[in-house]
C-alpha cells in the first residue's frame, strides 16, 4: 500500500481531477490513499503542529520518504527501482509533502529517505500530481509496460 500524506486541501478542480485520474491508473498496481492534514495558519507554530498531525498517520512499519527540496535527486528509473526494492521489505510506503514552511526535523527523522524531485519550488497542490504521475510511471516501468518517454 501507498499513502500519501499532504499538508493542506487541494482547491483547484483540475488538480482534484488530475489526482482523481492517477489514482484512477494506480489502483490497478497497488492500493494507494491520500490523507490531507490541516495547515497551520500561525506560521510560527506551523512546523510543530503540521508535524504532530503528519506524524499521528504514520505507524512503526511505515517506509516514510519525505520530499525535500535537499533530498537525493533520481531518475525516473532509479525512482521504479527504489520502489521495486522497498516493497520488497516493506508493505507499506508513505510519501509525506509538507506544508509552505517545509518540514519539521521530527518528521525529517522518522523519514527512511528523502527525496528531491527538483531543486525548483513547486505549489504543492502541483506537486501532488507530479508525485502520483512518477509513482503510475514507476509502476510501468517495473511491469515493462510502455508509457510516455
């Protein structure tokens, strides 16, 4: 299983439905679940209390990768390949994308590796998509089915 835990809802419709799409294409390799954490309004207490709540839905079995802007940078092979072999041990990964301010170091240390799509900032409502397209592109690439190169 995958889940996906984000700070923050996703407001624009067409990347409510280009997530909807993904998880649409994803669901015939793997379970998959978004779970939406509120977003801490008072920047001051945000990283501690976006954490609390991000933390609360990850278990002592979970494999976390975190998104992070200074995390390991892969290919989009590497990437298949780094998921092949996590679920080889693990049955669950979880991917945690952080709010506006980033990560807190507590989630940062519960994470078993982090990684870095870019060094560029995206929205993060983008990034959701981004993300679920380059885990549907791992799952064909691992199933040597073809997709868009």
């Amino acid at each position: 299983m995958i889940k996906v835990i984000c700070v923050g809802k996703i407001k624009e419709k067409f990347y409510v439905s280009a997530i909807e799409e993904y998880l649409k294409r994803l669901s015939k390799y793997t379970n998959i679940q978004i779970i939406e954490v509120l977003d801490e309004a008072i920047q001051s207490k945000a990283l501690k209390v976006e954490s609390e709540r991000i933390l609360k839905n990850i278990k002592d079995n979970d494999y976390v990768i975190t998104l992070d802007i200074s995390g390991n940078s892969l290919s989009s092979m590497e990437f298949a390949d780094k998921l092949s072999k996590t679920f080889i041990h693990n049955s669950n990964i979880v991917f945690v994308i952080g709010g506006s301010y980033g990560l807190d170091d507590s989630v940062k240390n519960r994470s078993n590796y982090s990684l870095s799509f870019s060094k560029m900032t995206f929205p993060h409502q983008l990034f959701r998509v981004i993300l679920l397209e380059q885990i549907y592109r791992s799952f064909k690439i691992v199933n040597n089915e073809s997709y868009h190169k």
